[in-house]
C-alpha cells in the first residue's frame, strides 16, 4: 500500500466521482482508478460501489477511510513540521476577467475549479483586454478570459475558444425601438451607448463597428468595471448597452429588453495565456477544466 492510494480513496470518497477527484489531484482519470484498482485486489476487497450515476463507498471502503483519516492527519502534521502544506508553497493561479464575468457564467467554472483544488489558490482581477494583455506579458497574471472579435486575438497569447456568441443590444422597454424584434446595425447611432472609457478595448470595438458601418458613434461614457452603474442607467432609460448572448440573457427583465443585432455581430470568449509559456501541472489542469466546462 502506498500513501498516495490512501489520498486517492479520500479524494474519490470526497467527491463522489472518479472524474472529479482526478481534476483535484491533477491526475488522469485512469491513473487514479487503476491505483485504486490495485490496492482493491491488494485488500482483497471492494472499497467503492460504482454505477453510471454515483460512486459510493461500500462497508469496507467505509472502515478504510476511518482509519485513513488518521493516516492523513499524521501526514499532515509532518508536513506543517517541516513547514510544507503552507499557502506560501501552494500554486496561485492568476486570472484576469472581463468586467460582465459574473452574468457570463464564467463565476460557477472557476469557483468549481478552486473548491476541488485543495492545492491551488485563485486570484481573479477585473481587467480590461488591453490591461489583460499587458499583464499577461509582465508576469502579473497567468491567464485572460477576453471577449474579443475572432481576429482580434494579438499573436502574442495561445487561447481556446469558449464561446462564439451574437451581439445583442439590451434597452429599456420604454423607448420605441424596443417595440421591434430586431435591432438594425444602422440605427444604433440613434441613441447613446454606455461603454468604456476611451482607451478601453471595449470602447475601440465599438467604435470600429459603428465607423465601419457608417454608423454616427453617439457615446455616454461610463467605465466598463461599474457594470451595475451601467445598468442603472440602462434602467434609467439614458442609453443602450452591447452584450453578447450569455450576459444579455441575464439582464432581460420587465425593464429591459434584449434586441438581436442584424447583421449578425459574433464575438468569441476566449481563454488566453502567454504563447511562451508551457502550461503544466495545476495550469494545464486550470486550462483543461475551464475549455471542458464550456464545450
């Protein structure tokens, strides 16, 4: 028997899945259960009952971890002793999101992904995507989430694609052009947008949109990272917010509307991280995690 099949029984125990407690150990699945395996045939017993739905500790499995329990306690204490197990000696994981994370969906992915990672610690910093970029190249964070246009991904960055989405403009159901099922590209000079300041990127993707279409660029400035304060405004009925699907989705309410664009504006979110880098051990699991999540 050895230490590591006793982490591994508590993980699965933990977690209840094969799967899961892999992802937390930054191991393959296979090689989580083929240790497990082998210390089952060791003991001449079966320690999990497994189904399609669940896997379950049997008696046996229930006695193992009783006792396992103080096994790991020890180690733990030996560790602590020498100055090991620390939050000092664990993996921080920097990330760098876009300021609509939250009604994004990306907030369950990454929390899921800390709380199963007992040897990770998550630093999650609200970030513009020229701000996430320049982070990216100086070391200050590990990883961008951006929403950006497909070919405006700068070739300094490897990223995977989470999600390709449209473009929606969201308004308040009392103006007039809410009262149609679509809004046209060539009437959003029609009314002020709240956007980014001037230099964010969000600003600039706008702009290029609205000057490329021949569309007068009527802005009420506000700065991205006060989402809720845009929305007040939005409510408020003093201008229009862009968001792609999964954002406007959140926000569509008896007060705001959600008007598809047409033609059609697709912009991806995309997971981003220096190309230089190699990603290995707990940021290849990070990588892993978050583009399996959303596919």
């Amino acid at each position: 028997m050895e230490i590591r099949q006793i982490f591994y029984v508590m993980e699965v125990a933990k977690h209840q899945s094969f799967s899961k407690a892999a992802a937390a150990l930054f191991i393959s699945q296979p090689a989580i259960s083929q240790q497990i395996h082998g210390l089952e045939e060791e003991l001449q017993t079966k320690l999990f009952k497994r189904d399609t739905h669940s896997v379950l500790l049997t008696a046996e499995g229930e006695k193992f971890c009783s006792y396992a329990k103080d096994v790991v306690t020890s180690i733990d204490r030996l560790m602590a002793a020498f100055g090991q197990s620390t939050a000092d000696s664990k993996t921080v994981i920097r990330t760098g999101v876009f300021p609509f994370y939250k009604t994004a969906g990306l907030m369950p992915v990454i929390n899921d992904f800390f709380a199963v990672s007992q040897n990770v610690i998550g630093s999650i910093k609200v970030v513009d995507n020229y701000r996430a970029y320049e982070m990216l190249e100086n070391g200050e964070l590990d990883f961008a989430i951006i929403k950006c246009r497909e070919n405006n991904i700068r070739p300094s960055v490897r990223h995977e694609v989470l999600t390709m989405e449209h473009l929606n403009v969201l308004i308040n159901r009392e103006n007039p052009m809410a009262k149609e099922p679509v809004m046209k590209l060539e009437n959003l000079g029609k009314m002020p947008l709240l956007t980014g300041e001037s230099d964010s990127h969000f600003y600039n993707e706008m702009k290029e949109l609205y000057q490329r279409n021949d569309v007068p660029f009527n802005v009420a400035f506000m700065n991205t990272q006060e989402t809720e304060i845009m929305v007040d405004m939005l409510r408020a009925d003093r201008g229009i917010l862009m968001a792609t699907d999964r954002v406007a989705g959140n926000y569509e309410d008896e007060t705001i509307a959600v008007l598809p664009i047409v033609p059609v504006q697709e912009f991806m979110m995309a997971l981003i991280w220096p190309k230089h880098r190699r990603l290995t051990g707990a940021y290849l699991a990070f990588k892993n995690y978050v583009v399996g999540r959303f596919r």
